[in-house]
C-alpha cells in the first residue's frame, strides 16, 4: 500500500481532531502542524496551473485555520488579492472576533463559487437538525433558521450569528451549530482549491 503524501497526512491529521475548531480559538489546536503546513512546496502543489500559486497559498491557509492558528494563516491572506484569499481573510477576522473586519473582507469576496454548493449542505444539515429537533431557540435560533432557509450563502448573516453567541445571547447548543457550520464554510473552499492543485486529496 502506498504512502500517504505529506498533504493527505496533514488532512488525516487534522480530521482526526476530537471536537471542531471553536468559533474564536484561545490556542492554536496542534502547534507542531504548523511547521508541516509550512513546509508545503506551492511549486509542487501549484504545478505550473493557471492559479496554481494562489490557491497553494489559500490552501495553506486555510490548513491553519482548520489548525485554530491565525497567525502564519494571516501571513498568507494578507497579500492574497483573489476571492478565496479575501474569503478566507474574512473567516480569520471573524474568529478573531473583528466581526466589522471580517464584513469588509468578505464584501471583497464577492459570490464565490464555493458558497453555491456551502448553503445546499448547510441547508441539508440544518433542516436534519430541526427534524430531530436539536436546533436551538431564541434569537440564536431565529438567525441559524434564517441561514437554514436563504437561498445562497450569507457570510454576513453566519457573521451576526457568531457574535451574537459570542456575545452571550444564545447557548452551547447554538455553539455548536454554528461550529458545524463553520467547519462546513471552511471544507466548501478546501474542495475548490484542491480541484486546482496537485494535492492528491
């Protein structure tokens, strides 16, 4: 059998972790990934493509977002003039509680390609949720509904509703919607550079 490649390995890894990235992490969740995640040749994974080099750079940075480290992940959006670089610019600042930051860079963003197929599978899941009824209530509630039902993607919208948790209007079963929801946001653009690399995944 052969040998994963240093990116499906980074993937497993991160896969692997016991509870999704929290919406504002406190401490980056596996520091010794983030030396791996930087070792990552772009040439390789762009392999002379047309975007190849920044969507390298995006892919890298959003491996450390998946890794709750904003840091080199900021270091690698902050001159990314793309829609996935302002996208991912975006998500940074809006764990980083910048929530008016985070809207600036997600108007940037534009309607990126990777929100058409983001809200079918958040409405998927959140409608699965409700029919268990493990949705919460509340004004928390009211805004995950009003994600469930819209018709594309809203990064504004979801934005609202983590500071309204963050805030301390809502609970930990709202959390953890929007925790899923996030992880959701992040695989969406994760699937949409990995169709333009040499990554193997």
């Amino acid at each position: 059998m052969p040998s994963a490649s240093p990116y499906q390995d980074i993937v497993a890894k991160l896969q692997n972790r016991k509870s999704l990235p929290s919406l504002t992490p406190e401490r980056v969740w596996h520091p010794g990934l983030d030396a791996e995640i930087a070792a990552l040749s772009e040439e390789k994974m762009a392999e002379g493509r047309p975007d190849g080099w920044p969507s390298a750079l995006a892919w890298k940075a959003a491996l450390h977002l998946w890794n709750d480290s904003l840091e080199p992940a900021h270091a690698l959006v902050q001159d990314l003039d793309t829609p996935t670089g302002s996208a991912l610019h975006g998500i940074l600042h809006r764990r980083e509680g910048d929530y008016d930051n985070a809207k600036y860079w997600f108007r940037r963003t534009g309607d990126h390609p990777a929100w058409h197929g983001l809200q079918s599978r958040a409405s998927e899941w959140l409608g699965g949720l409700e029919r268990e009824g493990r949705l919460p209530h509340g004004p928390s509630g009211h805004a995950i509904r009003t994600i469930a039902a819209q018709g594309i993607w809203n990064p504004y919208l979801f934005t609202d509703a983590v500071a309204m948790v963050e805030g301390r209007i809502g609970d930990d079963d709202a959390r953890e919607v929007l925790e899923g929801l996030q992880h959701l946001e992040l695989a969406a653009l994760l699937r949409f550079l990995e169709a333009r690399l040499n990554v193997g995944i």
